[in-house]
C-alpha cells in the first residue's frame, strides 16, 4: 500500500460532524463555506476550507469490509480523522452502539446486510476508540497486491481481524504453539498486561474454529510427499508360462537379446594395416 492509504480516525462523541485533512478522502466536488467559517473547540479555530462526502473503509466482525459515507468537513491543518458518533447514528440509524470497556461494538443492520457489526477497540496509547480505515479508491489496487507486500499480522492488512491478529502474534511468540492451546492460555488472562488487552485477548479466545486464522508456517509443515503416478500391471494367469509351454530339452528354443548399434566404427576384418610381409595385421596376429 503507498503512505496513507491506511489511518486511523477517532470515533469522537463530542464531535457534531466528521472531519478530515485529506482531500483524497472525499469522493465528488467538495464544496466551498462561507468565508470565515471556523470549527471551535479542535485547537485554535480552524479554518473550514468546504465540506462533502467521504467513504472510510474498515473491516467489520466477519473480515470483510464495510464502506462509511459520511457528510464532513474538509480543514487542511487537522492532523487527525474524526469520525462523529452523532452523524453517524443520523446516517446510520438502525446500527446501535454499544459502549463497554476496551471495545464499542456496532451492532448490525438485520434489514440490510450492508450494514455489518464493527468492534472498536480503546488504544491503550490515548484510551480514545481507534478504527484502522483505508482509502475506497486504493482497495482495487491494493487486493492485487497485498500479498506480495503485507504480512499477517500488519495493520494494513484488512482480512484478518483485530483478534485474530493478536492470536497469531502469540502464535508465532510462542514457537507456533497449537492455536486452541493460546486460546486457553487467553482465558486466564496471563498474556495481557492491561485492561484493553485483556478484553482484546477475551475477544481473541472466542474465535470460532471456523474463523481461525491459518499460519502459512504450519501449513507448509503439514505437506506430505504423495506417490508419483505409474502404469500397474497385473499377471493374467491364463497365459503366465506360456512361452516355455511345451519346452522339455535344453536348447529346444533359445532366445536372443538383440542389441543395435548405429554408429559407425571399425570394420570386423582388421584395423586395415598391413605389415612388411603384405598380410595384415589382424592375420598375422592370428596365425602366430
């Protein structure tokens, strides 16, 4: 993926509408505020330089992605992604958020699969719900190419999630340990040093086997050599000693490998040079 594909943004409680530095985010014109239009409460007043839509990217529940369009505005010095639970809840209506410890969870649409469940997980660096999103207009791109480039447990990869990454990442710790044994290990909350990681690590041990993610490691270990494919033969009893039928003296039938040879050599009469006498070699060998 090229810098910047894959953020983070913030879902933000007290924010009344999602915001965003980047134009690449908008999909469509952005349109232009009045003069003078400012944000209070981010920093110092910043300036609105116009608003529109955007489509943030993030993986939902079931590994698969889900596309955020949203109103927002466009202010050049943010530094961070902000994504408005308010507006989202407007835009959204039937997607419910559930606040807990470590993970707000988006429940789904039922009339709509569209609308699919998301977990937020608190970052245990500023506390604050963190999603990791990607550009729509890059996916294409980067579903060719992810393989070559991203490993399993990368942030920008958007097919595993964030459980699951957790568990493949003490899988690979702990010597690629079976995956059921981590699992139980999670349970007792051994692994985890904080709250948000015990909740993470609580998610992780739930993962159904059916959604278990696969180390490439193991999968290569698990190869076994299968036979070469050959021609069977099979004895007809009917004809087994049908050549030495009837065969009762030695020497009544004699068989003969025959060998050919089609390169070309020496005559079988001799070497073709003759000694003082006028006999050839060959013969004079021979009589002597």
């Amino acid at each position: 993926m090229k810098q910047g594909d894959a953020f983070s943004i913030i879902w933000d409680s007290g924010a009344s509408m999602t915001i965003t530095f980047d134009k690449n985010d908008f999909i469509g014109e952005i349109k232009p505020l009045p003069k003078g239009a400012q944000i209070r409460g981010i920093a110092n007043k910043l300036r609105i330089e116009g608003y529109g839509y955007v489509v943030w990217s993030l993986m939902d529940t079931n590994g698969k992605l889900r596309h955020l369009k949203m109103p927002a505005y466009y202010i050049p010095k943010l530094r961070q992604r902000l994504l408005s639970t308010s507006m989202f809840s407007r835009m959204y209506p039937k997607n419910k958020i559930i606040v807990s410890d470590g993970v707000w969870h988006v429940s789904e649409n039922p009339s709509d699969p569209s609308e699919s469940a998301i977990d937020i997980f608190i970052n245990p660096n500023n506390n604050l719900p963190t999603s990791t999103c990607f550009k729509h207009s890059s996916l294409t791109e980067v579903a060719a190419n992810y393989t070559a480039f991203v490993s399993s447990t990368h942030n920008e990869n958007f097919n595993l999630s964030e459980p699951q990454k957790e568990l493949l990442r003490w899988h690979y710790r702990l010597g690629h340990v079976g995956l059921k044994t981590i699992q139980f290990i999670m349970r007792t909350g051994i692994l985890a040093a904080s709250h948000s990681m015990k909740k993470l690590h609580a998610a992780a041990a739930k993962i159904p086997h059916s959604d278990m993610p696969r180390c490439a490691a193991c999968q290569f270990g698990r190869q076994t050599n299968r036979s070469v494919p050959g021609k069977v033969s099979h004895v007809v009893k009917d004809k087994a000693g049908i050549l030495s039928a009837d065969q009762l003296y030695p020497g009544q039938r004699v068989f003969l490998d025959h060998f050919v040879c089609s390169t070309r050599g020496r005559k079988i009469k001799g070497f073709g040079i003759r000694d003082p006498s006028g006999r050839s070699r060959a013969r004079s060998i021979a009589e002597s």
